[in-house]
C-alpha cells in the first residue's frame, strides 16, 4: 500500500466489522445482516491483509455479478491505492475461465477455447437434438432446447444426477425424461470436439481440475492464500465444492446472510451457510448486525420476520439500529386487488405532494402479474413511473403472444398481430407468416368466411411445412373457439360454412353451425392459456412457471372488461402511456420492480403489494408446502426500506370468475402486531 494514505481501521470500522476485518488466519464465517456494511467489511479485509504483508496475487475475491466484482475492485483500489489490476478478483464464472485456459490440456480442451453465450448453446443443443432424433423437436409435445438446457444446467450447479432433475422437471416429455442424458452426453461429447465452454463448463472444469490434477489443486492452494467470497449464500453445491477443495488447507472468508437466500429456484444451497462450519472445522464466525440502513421501528418489523423462520442453534440473527425513530410499518388492509391499486396511488401521491421525490417511493412485488392493476392507476393520476425489473408486464412475450390470439379473434385485419402469433410456429419466420396468411386471406375472400374460419381449409393447410402442422392446427382451433366466443358475446349470428367445405375440412360434422357459448373476456383469456399456447410455453421457456402465472394474472385484468374491443384497446393505451427505458438523471419517476430485483438496494420509501397468501407467499410454494423462500422475500423486501414500510394487504383478487378470496398473509399473521400499524381498509370506498 505504499503512497496511499494510512487507514484507520479502528476509526472507520465499528466493533462487529472491526473483528471480522482483523480476524486471524483461518476459516471464518461472516453473518452480514441486511445495511451492515457487507461490501465494506470485505473491502477492509482486503486492506487489512495487505497491510500484515500479502501481496495482491495472494488473494483471491470472489463475486456472483461483473458489476459486483468491478464495484468492489475499484473501491479496494482506492482505499489502498494498489491497481486492481493486480488481484484476482472476478465472478466465479471469470476466474474459472482463466483458471481453464491456463490449464486447458488438462481440462480437456485447449487453450484457444471460446465461451457460448445463451443463444449459442440452445442453437448447439438443438443441432445434437436433431442429430440423435430429427423428429423429436418437430413433436409439440416435447421441450425445445432452451428447456433441456434448463434441466441440465440445474443438474449440473446442484452436482444432482441428471435423471433425477430430468425426472422431475420434463416428466410430461414424449418417450420420457431418459433421452436427456442422451442429448446431455452428445452436447458434451460436442462442445469439446469444438473446443467450446459454456458458462456451466467453466466451472465444472474447474472442479474436475481440482479433483483429477493434484498439481493444479496444489498450485491455487499456494497462490491464493486468501480467498475471500461475497454473498456467500447464494452459491450453488458446485461452487461450494470448489470452495472446499480450494481453501481446505488456508483461509477463506465467506460472507453472506442465510436469511437473504432467494434464488434456489437457481441453484443457490441454503446450506452452504449453515453447513459451512462442519465443511471447515475451526470456523470462527463473526456477526454483523449494526444496521446503518433502516430505522429501529423497520427493523423490530424485519427482526419478528427473522424470528419466526426455522434455524440452526448459532445462525440467530438480530439487527440492531442506530438511526433515530421514525414511523412504525403500515400494513393496509384492503378490500381486493383494485382497492389496493388506488389506495397505493393516492398515498404515492400524497407522498409527492408532501415533498418526498417519486424516485424515492419503490414498490415491490412478487411478481410481475401482481403490478398490473396499479399500472393502471398510475396512468390515470398522470403518476410518472419506471419498471426496473424489466419490461412492462404487457410488454413481456409471453404475455405479448397471449395478447396476439385475442387481437386476432377481435380484428383479423391486424397483420401485425398474425405476424407474430404464426412466427411461433417450428421453422415459421417472417416470410413463410406472410404466405400463411395471405393463403388464408385468399381463401377467406373466396369462400365468403372469417378469416380464422379460413385456417384449416384445405388450400391453406397445403402451404403449412410439416414441422409445423400440428401446432397450426391446434392454433387455428384455438382461434376459432376464441372467435365464436367473441361472436356469441357480441350477438352475431352464426354463420355456418359452406356445406361443401365443411364436407372436406370437418367430416363428421353437421353442416349447421355448432352451438357457441357467449365468452367474457376473461374468459377468453382463460380458453387462450389452456389452447395451444398453455403447451407451447412449457416447450419454450425454462421459468414457464413463472410465465403462467403471468397470463394467470392476466385473467383477473380482463375481468374487469366486459367486451375484448375494450380489453384490447386498454392495453394499447397502457403500452403508449408507459415507459419502460431507464429515466435520464434529471427525470423524477417512481420505480416499480420486483422483490428478486431489488435485492443489494436500498429505497426511502418501501410500498409492498399483495402481502396476502397466494400473492406472498405465491400458491405455488404453499401448494408445495415450501414457503421457507417466500418468508426470506419478505424479509428482502421489508428490508429494503430506510425511513418509511408500507405493506397492502387485499382480501380479495379479479380472476375470471369475479374475485377469489385470499387467506391473510401466513408471516404477518405469526407476527406481534405490536410492531406494525394497521389500518382497516376494507369497508372504505376510495
């Protein structure tokens, strides 16, 4: 550290991170409690080896994010004045590629090797796809590459057999989840014939490293002599496995918080933490709970979560503050969903009229779905707003393909609609779109029908590739129960087919028009999601989950119109009325995100939506009896909070069928209410 100023560790640190900072050599555990000086700690420790003689080279820091590595870096820099440059510092993926590279021969590949991105892994795996069995992707029923990819990776991260994962995830798959290990072995076998990695490759060749080159592990034994690694409880088995063998005979430094592991759905180990002392014998762990972040009434809130989540005798978390008081947490009861809307409008409002910028106010979601109706609100009260978790939700694809379907059964003149509803067709782009639909409006002009009623006539379907027939075909049906139901609604006639077409498109069926049962357009929303589409998301997307409850979400919207015109005109609106682009510096705006998303930061103002069974935690993780993680989101999401915590709870929710009743929120119920406000909105009109 020569030529940079001295550091007063004592001065800048206080007592909690002072101990970890100066900690002897040796395993070490460190509890970093929500607003503790997490980043700090580590950056001190840095400073603080440094200064008792390690050379930059002897310490290895490692981070889950570019962004993170970079940050932290460059505050190392400036605090001793030594050129990052000179660490080791970098995500586990950065330093497993140059770790790799460097022994590439003995990794099994050279060291010339490229990295895939995303987009050039799935287009591998589904050339080794193709490869083994052509027609496997051409069936509807089985997952596209993305999907198998999904299954391998979290196979892969969480060091469980393939079969297993295999089994559990793509068990509706046609010929069973068996041939993943399949396509798995011939990805593999591929990627090293062509010298490539993708991002799962670099560190599992980098464990195998580890454990068949005793050579390699003794060398980054000797040259890393200090690894120090950042936000500890997010790492996956794999990563933890390399950890283990890395530091098994020097220090390691792993800082995190147990009660803020929220990505399991990625892999991420809850015990890696808890686990860690019996992993590392002689593990001293140190306790970071002075919360510089939040007032004491935010954190008694957060502390009652803390206190009733399963634990391990020493993993006990307490934060204490030293801000002054300020308001207690305000959990709002209110009627339902669109209550919610409103009364989070005006209170934003107010809140803005009072003085507090809009950029101040976040609120938090669990998922997109659940910000849709306050969107709306936002618009009408002329409320400017950013959504920094993404895009806006009618914005997102999946959402935008659902949509798609009932533009088209509204106007068939919408080409823009049918461009992209066709494109999700197997080996349908652009070009081939257009001549679908030109086909179809050629025999519709013809034969005197709608022109959905034209999709699957004889002269349409011959310009169908056979790769794609079968999802045309169940598509068009799709779009004709969304038309006759669209009809019905509207009081127009059926008006049934000539009887020598139907001859040769419907055999078997009556030539007088069938039946039509009038549809809202929820309902129609509803008929869409378990249509062709419901399927085809399961086959394309690896989170399809999440996107279903999406379009779920999307039902209780389209409750509250009574004709699809309208629906489809809102949306539009909404789309116009919004923006989803980062705002300028100078621009005032409230931010919207979800609760994933706003994890690492800190806002003035904290409004959590849905804070009810169902919304928070979701019904799936109460279906499934694993709502542990949905707990620890709660936790995330009140700790955001510095000076002001409000939280919505509804009583009710829009779905298709009117509104469905909610249960209260399972945390706040086991909570002392002792150290919330409540107020009772559910008989106030607003």
């Amino acid at each position: 550290m020569e030529g940079a100023p001295p550091i007063d560790f004592r001065g800048d640190l206080n007592a909690e991170q002072l101990a970890a900072v100066t900690a002897p050599r040796g395993p070490a555990l460190v509890l970093a409690g929500a607003g503790s000086g997490k980043t700090r700690t580590l950056t001190y420790r840095v400073a603080w080896l440094l200064a008792q003689g390690a050379r930059p080279w002897d310490i290895l820091l490692l981070t889950f994010t570019n962004k993170a590595a970079r940050e932290m870096l460059e505050r190392v820099e400036h605090l001793t004045g030594v050129p990052r440059g000179q660490f080791w510092g970098g995500t586990f993926h950065s330093i497993g590629l140059r770790l790799v590279r460097r022994h590439a021969e003995k990794a099994g590949r050279r060291p010339d090797l490229t990295v895939l991105d995303a987009k050039e892994a799935d287009q591998l795996m589904s050339e080794v796809i193709s490869a083994r069995d052509g027609a496997f992707l051409k069936d509807k029923m089985n997952p596209k590459a993305p999907v198998i990819l999904d299954a391998v990776s979290h196979a892969r991260n969480t060091l469980r057999p393939l079969a297993e994962v295999a089994a559990e995830r793509l068990d509706w798959m046609r010929g069973g989840p068996d041939k993943v290990l399949l396509f798995a072995e011939d990805y593999a076998r591929a990627k090293a014939e062509r010298n490539v990695c993708d991002f799962d490759d670099l560190l599992e060749l980098w464990l195998r490293l580890l454990e068949t080159a005793p050579d390699v592990l003794e060398q980054c034994r000797r040259r890393f002599s200090h690894i120090l690694v950042d936000e500890f409880q997010d790492t996956n088995r794999l990563q933890a496995r390399i950890l283990d063998l890395m530091a098994s005979e020097h220090q390691i430094m792993a800082v995190g918080d147990d009660a803020q592991c929220i990505y399991t759905w990625r892999g991420a180990d809850w015990e890696n933490v808890v686990g860690f002392p019996d992993r590392h014998p002689g593990t001293a762990i140190h306790r970071i709970e002075t919360n510089y972040r939040s007032t004491p009434e935010i954190l008694a809130f957060a502390n009652e979560i803390l206190r009733h989540r399963p634990t391990r005798p020493g993993f006990e978390r307490e934060l204490r503050p030293v801000r002054p008081p300020g308001p207690a947490p305000l959990v709002c009861r209110v009627a339902d969903t669109t209550q919610q809307a409103r009364l989070v409008g005006r209170r934003i409002a107010l809140l803005h009229q009072s003085g507090t910028p809009l950029s101040d106010i976040h609120v938090l979601y669990r998922a997109h779905f659940q910000s849709v109706e306050l969107q709306m609100e936002l618009n009408t009260l002329g409320i400017p707003f950013v959504i920094t978790s993404g895009h806006k939700f009618f914005d997102l694809a999946h959402v935008k393909d659902l949509l798609c379907h009932l533009r088209v059964a509204h106007n068939p003149t919408d080409t823009v609609a049918w461009t992209r509803l066709l494109c999700l067709l197997p080996k349908v782009g652009p070009v081939t779109a257009a001549k679908l639909l030109g086909a179809a409006q050629e025999a519709a002009a013809k034969d005197g029908r709608h022109l959905i009623r034209a999709l699957r006539l004889p002269e349409v379907l011959r310009k169908v590739g056979e790769a794609a027939k079968d999802d045309y075909t169940d598509l068009a049906l799709t779009l004709e129960d969304l038309l006759d139901g669209h009809e019905a609604a509207k009081g127009a006639p059926a008006a049934p087919a000539p009887a020598a077409a139907q001859a040769d498109l419907f055999a078997g069926r009556p030539a007088e028009a069938p039946a039509r049962v009038a549809r809202t357009p929820a309902e129609s929303v509803r008929l869409a999601i378990e249509g062709w589409y419901g399927a085809h998301l399961r086959t394309l997307f690896p989170d399809w989950r999440e996107r279903e409850d999406d379009l779920q979400g999307l039902i209780g919207f389209a409750s509250r119109f009574d004709d699809l015109g309208d629906l489809v005109a809102q949306v539009t609106l909404l789309n116009g009325e919004t923006s989803d682009k980062s705002p300028e510096p100078e621009e005032d705006r409230l931010r919207l995100t979800t609760i994933h998303q706003s994890k690492g930061l800190e806002f003035p103002v904290v409004i959590v939506l849905g804070v009810a069974d169902g919304l928070l935690p979701l019904q799936r993780a109460i279906d499934a009896g694993d709502v542990e993680e949905e707990r620890r989101l709660f936790y995330v999401a009140c700790t955001r909070a510095m000076d002001q915590l409000i939280l919505v709870s509804p009583r009710y929710a829009a779905s298709g069928e009117g509104y469905r009743p909610l249960d209260p929120c399972q945390f706040l119920e086991a909570m002392d209410p002792s150290v919330y406000e409540l107020s009772d909105q559910t008989h106030r009109r607003l």
